[in-house]
C-alpha cells in the first residue's frame, strides 16, 4: 500500500512542474509541457475539454477523487504548502476529522448556474486551471492575456485575482490542510457527489486497527474519523498519506466496502455453511 503514495508523488511532480513550465516558462519550451493543459477539466471551455471532462468521470467512478491528488496544480499548490509548513513549523500539522461542510454544495451550484447561463466571472475565479493560470500571471502577464481578451477584462484583474487565490489557497493550506478543496472547489465537490458509485475506496479494517490515530493525524482531508472508524470518501483526496502511515495494514485502499470480521462473525458464517 505505501508504494501508491509514491506513485502519487511521482504523477504529481510530474503534472506540476508540466503545469508551471507551460504557464511560467511558455508553451513551446518543451512539447511535454503540453500534457497539464491538455489533462485538466476546465468546464468554462467545455466544447474543447468534454472528452478530457469525460474520461475523468469514468476515473473517478473508478478509483476516486485522483484527480485532486495528481493533477489538479491547486491541489498540487494545497501540498506545497502544508509540507513547507511541516519543514518549517516547530511542530508537525495534526490535523482532524471535520464534519462535511454544506456550502460546498451551494457553492457547486452557483458554479453549474455560471457555466450554463454563460457568466464567466465564478468560473474564471474558483477553477482549479484558472486560478493556477491567474497566479502564473503575477510573473507573467501573458499567461492571461488572451483569456482576459475573450472575458473583455484587463489582464491586471486576472493578476488581482490571482494574488487573492494564492494568499486563499495559502492560507487554507498551512491552517486547514486541504479544505479548500473539499470546500471550495467545485470539482472536488462534483467528483464526491459520485462517491458512493466508486469502485475504490479507503475502508478501515476494524479487526487490524489498534486505534492509534496516525490515519486521522496525517488526514489532509480532514475526512478519517478513527472513532468510528469512518472515512468520508467523498472528501477523500487520495494522498494516500494515510495507507503509508498505518503500520497495521489496517486502513486500505480496496474494491469492496468493509464487512463485519470478528472471530465471533467468522464462527456463525461457518455454521450457516
């Protein structure tokens, strides 16, 4: 299980420094560079992304919300800031389970609203491609320009933006882990809807667990509840921190829910037998 977090990491690495020499550095720099824009869901250009929009549904109805683990730039953004904070902090984050916020559901709704109805403000504002793109801008401007061009806006605005979303995402990040986006981000909130239709899910074995907390400690997603041994999958982004914190193999990434396995269960399935 610990190797998933490290293919994790690989793809994210990957995507990210993609993502940054095609905003930053420019789009004709290395032909690579071309796979973070061609990989991501920008539903303000549904025309243009419905197949990439497409399969990612069916990714997730799969494995879950690995887009948000590992090619979102956001949620990227989101882990460079909690592990800088980890570096630098005098002690490690602990983090704990939250109760699902409702919000992110108006918020969703506001967002599906924008799209159809053809304002482009909310989407160019909270979309994972465009907030990163904004941010890019605040080193260079043309990164927005002709985006900025199509909204008839100046390309100071998008810059605007872009400093408000990264001190956002900044913020969120060192003090609520990955909350913006469980919270904010519309796509997280989209692809959790279909969480209960996922063939993948992170299930805690209650016969291994010894309750020691290091899943829910570690959980950037404030979505493991060791107590009950729950884990909200519809938050979860698939860090997979948790499955290489557990040293009881307790807490796996599977395709098939937990089922009650105690001795006492084990005896009277056999007697049913």
């Amino acid at each position: 299980m610990r190797q998933l977090k490290i293919i994790r990491i690989f793809l994210t690495t990957l995507f990210f420094v993609a993502t940054v020499v095609y905003l930053i550095i420019g789009p004709h720099f290395h032909p690579m560079a071309a796979i973070s824009v061609k990989s991501q869901i920008i539903l303000s250009s549904f025309t243009v992304t419905i197949g990439v929009t497409l399969v990612w549904m069916v990714v997730t109805i799969l494995f879950g919300r690995v887009y948000c683990s590992s090619v979102c730039p956001v949620g990227t953004l989101s882990d460079i800031f909690i592990w800088a904070r980890k570096k630098l902090g005098r002690k490690q984050q602990i983090f704990s389970y939250k109760p699902k916020k409702r919000w992110s559901i108006h918020i969703l709704a506001i967002y599906v609203i924008c799209i159809f109805t053809g304002i482009v403000a909310i989407p160019y504002i909270i979309e994972p491609w465009n907030i990163m793109r904004n941010i890019s801008a605040t080193i260079r401007p043309s990164a927005v320009e002709a985006t900025c061009i199509n909204f008839g806006i100046g390309s100071l605005t998008g810059i605007i933006s872009g400093i408000v979303s990264l001190i956002v995402i900044a913020v969120y990040s060192l003090f609520l882990g990955r909350s913006f986006c469980t919270e904010i981000c519309p796509y997280g909130t989209a692809m959790g809807l279909l969480h209960d239709y996922y063939l993948y899910h992170i299930e805690i074995d209650p016969d291994k667990c010894t309750s020691c907390g290091k899943c829910e400690d570690i959980c950037k997603a404030s979505c493991i509840k060791i107590a009950g041994r729950l884990v909200d999958n519809s938050r979860c982004v698939r860090c997979f921190d948790c499955l290489a914190a557990c040293d009881n193999d307790a807490i796996r990434y599977q395709p098939n829910r937990n089922r009650p396995a105690t001795p006492l269960f084990r005896r009277k399935q056999r007697a049913a037998q």
